[in-house]
C-alpha cells in the first residue's frame, strides 16, 4: 500500500471518529480532553511515520535533529516544524498534481506567504473538525444561527483559511439569510461593505432573532469606527453573540481586547460573555476557542470598563497545545509563558506538529494568549497580550 493511500485512509478513520463523537464524547468547553490520551499517542506516533515517509522536506528536518519513526516513543517527543518553514518549503505529503487547494498566511503584503496544500479528502477533515469543535462553542438551541461575516466571501480570497472556515460555518449552520458583508478594496486590503452592515444589523435587531457575527479584530474596529462616525447603536437580540479572531497587521488602529469587547458590548448590544475568541492559523487544521476565567481590573484610564475577561483558550481532543520555553525547548511550568507548539492531528496531509511564534501562558490543559514572540513577523494569528 502506497503512504498516500495510508493517509487517506488514516484521514478517513479519523473523521469518522471526529463526526460519531469517538473523540470524548460530549466533550465541551472547560472539559478535560486528556481523557482519549492513550488513542492521540497511538494515533500521533502512526502518523508521524506516515508523515516522515511522505513529506520530504519534513523528513530533512527530523533528520538534522536525530529523530526517526524508530527513536521517537513518545508523541510530545514528535519534532515541530516552524511555520516559517511553510514559507520556504512545501510541506506537504500530497503530489503536485493532488494539491486542489491552497491556504496562504495572512501577513502584510510584503512577506511571502505559507502555504499550506489540501485536496478534497484533506479539506473534508479539515471542516469535519472545524463542525464539530465549533459546535462545541457556539451552540443555537432551535434552527440556525443568522449571521454576519464581515470578511470577503471566499470568491474573492480563495486562498484565505479563514473565509473558507467561515463559509464552511454559515453552510452548516447558518440560515438562508446569513451573508458575508466584506469586501476586497482595490489595494486588495479587507474591507466592509457599511451600508450592507448597517442594514443587517438594523434588520436583525427588529427581527427578535439572534445574530452570530464574525469577524477579526480589525474588521470589528472598521465596524465600531463606522458606527462611532454616524452615532449609531444597536441593541441586537438577547442570545446574539460575536466571534473575534486574529491581530490587527497594521489594517486599522490597535486596541486592547478589553476595550475591543467593550466597545462590541456598546455599540451592537452584544453581552461581554457571549463574545468568543478564536485561535488558529492557515497552516493547521484545528482552532482553539476560549472560556471565561476569573476577571481582574483594567487600567485606570478604561475607566467605563470594569472589569476585563482573561481568556482561556482549548484545542478539540484530537489536537494538543503545549508552552515550550524557547531556551530548553521543553514544557514550561504552569503559570510561565512560552512558545505555543501545536500537535494537530487533522493535519494529516502536511505536517502534524507546528511550532508557532506565538506567546502562550500555560494554564493547566489550556493556555491564554500573551501575544508574539519578539522579532516575529506580524500575521494573521498575531494578538494583542490580553
């Protein structure tokens, strides 16, 4: 049997398990996914070699640093490539011909992209895990959630993650009347169509029908700067919620979180606890989603806001975050911040361990966000330290 017939069917068993809820079932928020730790070392070990024989560039890599599908027992011990990597090489285990779809990082302009290769098969257990683990969040109780997306539709960024995930989201579970309100500008930067938000707001509000809107953190200061301009304020139905991603890169002024989601709160009606943060990044396969922990004042000169929600970020069961400390290149202790290292094992076509240079507090199987690593490139994933 060829390795990328052995993938297939390692990707066909593992979305089978991720979709019939194998994988901790009813696992939800704030639950402790270490339950299924015995079946993500099996399954991490098996496709580290699968990945080692099928991935060229990547076995180049676990050789210089001495480690083979016959030294490695453990999956922790399985070497991550950096996702600077996924800009100078491709690291993928699918043939020329194969690669259907690619993802680019969402960086500035003037740096060259990564590039993170999918076909059918791997795109399917790409939305098989971004279903489920959303669901898991962002949960309606009758019939489906309205939305606004204030990102272009995936026509015209098609090699965006994350238009793809937000329409692989409205497609499932949205409702006929859900809509992407983004746009490409001539520059090519990201921008809202205003009228088309306004409107849609304005409905929704006389509707009585919840709105889940989503967008980055960007995309949701254009909103807020719009509607400060024209002195406009919704009150959205009870239930609504917003989901934030992303750092700023430069497209719009930077705020702190705390006061991002209080201006959400003021402007469209939106409760500070149905606000959600997510994490993740073109060259995985998997996000993270955050719960509320215990809140601690802001500064003084936030004076309207009273509080400030530290946000406590999980990846699904079948992926697993650690803080590595860039000096060791081992775990930290909890509380310490490092780097966060990611073993996702939906991404089964490329690489399953990801070494990002994003800065992470380890907070018991959790982590919370603490910002970018000094001198790394801003980019889609890049965050403000809460």
């Amino acid at each position: 049997m060829s390795s990328t017939s052995e993938l297939s069917e390692f990707a066909a068993r593992l979305r089978e398990s991720i979709r019939t809820s194998e994988w901790g079932a009813g696992t939800s928020l704030g639950s402790d996914s270490r339950v299924c730790e015995a079946d993500f070392g099996k399954l991490a070990l098996q496709l580290f070699a699968l990945q080692f024989g099928s991935n060229a560039a990547y076995r180049r890599l676990c050789e210089a640093r001495g480690a083979r599908p016959d030294t490695v027992k453990r999956w922790a011990d399985i070497p991550a490539a950096p996702t600077s990597a996924f800009k100078e090489f491709n690291l993928s285990c699918l043939p020329p011909a194969e690669r259907t779809t690619v993802f680019h990082s969402s960086g500035t302009t003037r740096q060259e992209p990564s590039r993170h290769y999918h076909n059918a098969g791997s795109l399917a257990l790409y939305e098989a895990s971004l279903m489920r683990w959303f669901d898991a969040h962002c949960q309606i109780a009758n019939g489906k959630w309205r939305m606004a997306i204030l990102t272009p539709p995936p026509a015209q960024v098609p090699h965006s993650s994350l238009a793809h995930m937000f329409e692989t989201i409205r497609r499932e579970f949205g409702e006929g009347g859900s809509a992407f309100v983004g746009q490409v500008a001539k520059d090519g930067a990201w921008a809202l169509d205003a009228a088309a938000v306004r409107e849609r707001l304005r409905a929704t509000s006389a509707s009585g029908q919840p709105l889940l809107a989503f967008g980055t953190a960007f995309s949701y200061v254009h909103l807020l700067d719009y509607l400060a301009e024209h002195d406009l304020r919704f009150a959205l139905p009870p239930g609504s919620c917003a989901l934030e991603t992303g750092g700023y890169k430069g497209r719009s002024r930077s705020l702190p979180k705390a006061v991002l989601h209080a201006l959400i709160t003021e402007r469209l009606g939106i409760a500070s606890d149905r606000i959600v943060c997510e994490y993740g990044m073109s060259e995985l396969s998997s996000q993270a989603y955050d719960r509320t922990i215990a809140p601690f004042p802001v500064p003084h000169h936030a004076s309207r806001i009273t509080h400030h929600i530290s946000r406590l970020f999980s990846f699904p069961p079948w992926a697993r975050a650690q803080i590595i400390s860039p000096e060791t290149g081992c775990e930290v202790a909890d509380g310490a911040t490092g780097l966060i290292r990611v073993f996702d094992l939906a991404n089964v076509y490329s690489v399953m361990a990801i070494q990002t240079e994003d800065l992470g507090i380890r907070r018991g199987h959790g982590f919370t966000l603490a910002g970018r690593a000094v001198l790394a490139e801003p980019r889609g994933c890049s965050l403000l330290a809460v």
